[in-house]
C-alpha cells in the first residue's frame, strides 16, 4: 500500500504532521475524547435512577425540581482505548496509482491513530486482507504505536483478486472479540463485502462507539466516454465487456452506486453505527474536519435533548 516508493513509515508519519496534523490542530483533535461513563471528575450526563445506582451519585437539586430522583453520570478519567479495522484487500487498490484507496486508508488510519495517541489514549489495529490479513497490533500508545500501524500498513500492499469476495464480517466479529473493554472503534473499508456483515457491525455498536469511514474513489461510478473498454473485479477476477460511450450505460451505472450508497448509510445506521465518506479525490485536512464537525453537532443535539428530559 505504499503511498511512493521507498516510503518509510517514519517519513510517512512527518509528512502527515506537517500537512495534516498541524493544519487539523484545534478542529479535530478535541473530538476524540474519552466516550466511557464512570467515576470521573466531569458530568457527562443526567439520567432517571436505577435500582443498583450508587446513592452518591443522586443530583439533590433536580431531584427536587422533577420530584423524582436523578443521578449524575460521569467521564471516566482514564484513556480511551480505540481500535481501528483496516480493509486491505484487493478492492481498497482502485484508483489513480499516486492515490487509490489504499493510500488513503493509510493515511486515515495513520492520521487518526497519531491524533488519539498524541491525546493519551491507547490505539490497536487489525488488519484484513492481502498480505496484511490477520495483522493484529494490540493496544498502546505514543509515537512508536503510530510508527508500528503505519509500517505495517507500507509493509502490505493489496493483492489481486483471488476469486473469493471479501467477507467484512470475518474482521467484524474478530474485533469484537479482542477489543472486550468499551471504547472507540473505527472501521475503515469501501464496504465491497459479501452481505452479512451489518449483523456483526451491530454486535461491536452495543459495546463500542463505532465511526464507519468509507473509501471510494470517483472513477467506480463514473466512467468516462472511452468506447467499448473491459471492466475488471479486483477481488474476483471477473471481466465484463461494457461500452462506455453508451449515456444509458453510464447513467444506470452512477444510479446504481447512488443506490448502493443510500442502502448503504441505512444498513449502518440500523447497526447503530454513523457512517462517513472519504474520496481519492478529498483533502485530508478538510474530511476530517468535516467529520469532526458533523460529529460536533450531533453530540451537541444530543446534549440538548438530554438536558429536558
């Protein structure tokens, strides 16, 4: 997946320091706080009592305001531990070779998981697919975690098709068995999968905040007007004879993936998940903040609704 050649995961990281990480410094990297309740310092919320709440935690003053008893949860203060799941097979190389999806999924990947490590938190990884598939980085932090995830990224270029389609699911239900304490988990992939795999996404939603950043690139739904070309599936090998001049052709082709990607935004939601697209074709620096933003103010509407119940 190496991004140029000679490419060094050191070097890799400086350049996205210089032109991302600093450019992102006081948009982005507030948003990954720690998301876990606890017994920390700061109220992250109000809620009715429980039997089994802790008596402590009873907030006298809106107790007596709604006559019925409330209790106060809290922000633990202790690190997040996140997770990012990395789709590395053969579909995530379609794209310009100075920048398919592969090369933004490093990037990504190694963006987010310097931005959480820099704030404290631990960050593990798994890998899937390729010559990468089964890679697995437990839990930690600092600046050799980050070093360790983008070296094993530029270490496994993606393979070409071997005939059977991704399965997400296999990564899905391996990440929910490895990440047991709640945290964040960041799923990362052009979603190109076998069906199936929104049933383990919903399983890893129940215990974790989970982002979903889906990787496209312009050119898989947007052919040009090239005459009659061959269309190759990276990941199964089938080939397809297709006439690109044909303006039917290509508007059911830009229908169809339009499609694909409503279905898609709605399979996630109902997972309880939150979905995201990135293209080969955006700045870094402005997706994320994007991101950053949308997330923002969904937590904001959030809180509001939170504080009149």
């Amino acid at each position: 997946m190496t991004p140029t050649p000679g490419l060094t995961a050191d070097r890799l990281l400086r350049r996205l320091e210089w032109r991302v990480v600093r450019r992102l410094d006081g948009r982005a990297t507030g948003d990954y706080r720690t998301i876990q309740r606890g017994s920390g310092l700061d109220v992250a919320d109000l809620r009715e009592y429980l039997p089994g709440d802790d008596l402590r935690h009873i907030d006298w003053n809106v107790t007596a305001r709604m006559d019925t008893p409330y209790v106060r949860e809290f922000l633990e203060d202790r690190e997040l531990t996140a997770w990012l799941l990395l789709d590395t097979t053969a579909s995530m190389g379609f794209g310009p070779v100075a920048r398919h999806k592969g090369h933004v999924l490093t990037e990504l990947a190694t963006t987010i998981a310097y931005v959480l490590a820099r704030g404290g938190n631990r960050v593990g990884a798994m890998l899937f697919g390729g010559p990468t598939d089964g890679v697995t980085i437990p839990p930690g932090g600092g600046r050799r975690q980050v070093l360790r995830l983008a070296k094993a990224l530029l270490d496994g270029p993606p393979h070409r098709g071997t005939g059977a389609p991704t399965d997400l699911s296999v990564l899905m239900s391996a990440a929910a068995g490895m990440a047991k304490r709640r945290g964040l988990v960041v799923v990362i992939s052009d979603f190109l999968s076998e069906p199936g795999w929104e049933n383990a996404l919903g399983r890893l939603a129940q215990h974790h905040e989970v982002v979903c950043l889906r990787v496209t690139d312009p050119r898989e739904h947007e052919l040009p007007a090239a005459g009659l070309i061959w269309v190759e599936d990276s990941e199964t090998g089938e080939q397809l004879f297709v006439d690109t001049d044909d303006p039917g052709f290509r508007t059911r082709l830009a229908a169809a993936a339009e499609e694909q990607r409503a279905e898609l935004r709605a399979t996630v939601t109902r997972a309880g998940a939150e979905l995201h697209e990135v293209s080969t074709d955006d700045d870094l620096v402005r997706v994320l903040g994007r991101i950053t933003a949308l997330r923002a103010s969904r937590r904001g509407r959030s809180g509001a609704m939170g504080g009149h119940r």
